[in-house]
C-alpha cells in the first residue's frame, strides 16, 4: 500500500500519464541508451583533447568503465525488471509519477558521478547507489 504517490494509478488514470512513463522499460531503456551516447562522445571528446574540462573527481578511464557498467546497464537491468516483474507475479510496477522519481533518481546519480569534483563524496556515494 502506497501512502505518498499514486503509483500504479487506476485503469482509467493510465491515460493522464505521458505515455513514456507509463511502461517500466521505455524511459529507463531510452535514457540509457541515450546517456550511453551521450557518455561516450564526451569521453572521446576529452580523450582527443577537443574538451578540456573534466568535472568528475574520478579518472577519465575509472568514470568511463563505471558508467557503462553502472549507468548504462544498471538503466537497462532496471528497465527489463519493471517491464518482467508484473508477468512473474501479477503485481504492478511504478508508473507516472513514481516512475519519473525513480527516472529522476537515476540521473541524479549519473550527474553526481561526473561532477563529483563539485559535491561531497558522501552524497556522490549515496546518489549513486541510489
């Protein structure tokens, strides 16, 4: 039972939702794949040396490798169990405004990661593992 948000919403709210945020897997699978470009371009950018700012605290090659294992994939996982889950056991998963919040989550942590030359690195760790 959900006191806060209305997660999982009514047959009929379903419509009022955008319809990105009315399926687990497609904004957690669009996201991904965009920040994985996104990502990419601009470590390639700094490793050719056309970018000369790196906000994160960490090493180019450390940020990367964690990224792609965390941020892309971690996207990609997430997006396949909101999609699976309710086949497996007949409950709903977030949609609408709780799934943006978990969307908005996730981007927290990949902005607390690259600019965490800027921020505490407890809440770089916490939003993070977030």
């Amino acid at each position: 039972m959900n006191l806060f948000l209305p997660c999982h919403g009514s047959p009929r709210s379903g419509a009022s939702n955008p319809a990105l945020f009315r399926l687990g897997f497609r904004p957690f699978f669009l996201f991904g794949a965009v920040f994985s470009v996104a990502a990419l371009a601009y470590f390639m950018l700094w490793m050719s040396g056309a970018v000369s700012v790196w906000p994160s605290a960490w090493d180019a090659l450390v940020w990367h490798r964690h990224e792609m294992l965390f941020g892309y994939t971690g996207a990609i996982i997430a997006g396949f169990l909101l999609t699976a889950v309710p086949n497996w056991t007949g409950h709903p998963t977030p949609k609408g405004v709780c799934l943006m919040l978990l969307v908005v989550l996730w981007l927290a942590g990949r902005g607390a990661v690259l600019f965490s030359a800027f921020l505490p690195p407890m809440l770089v760790a916490v939003l993070d593992v977030s």
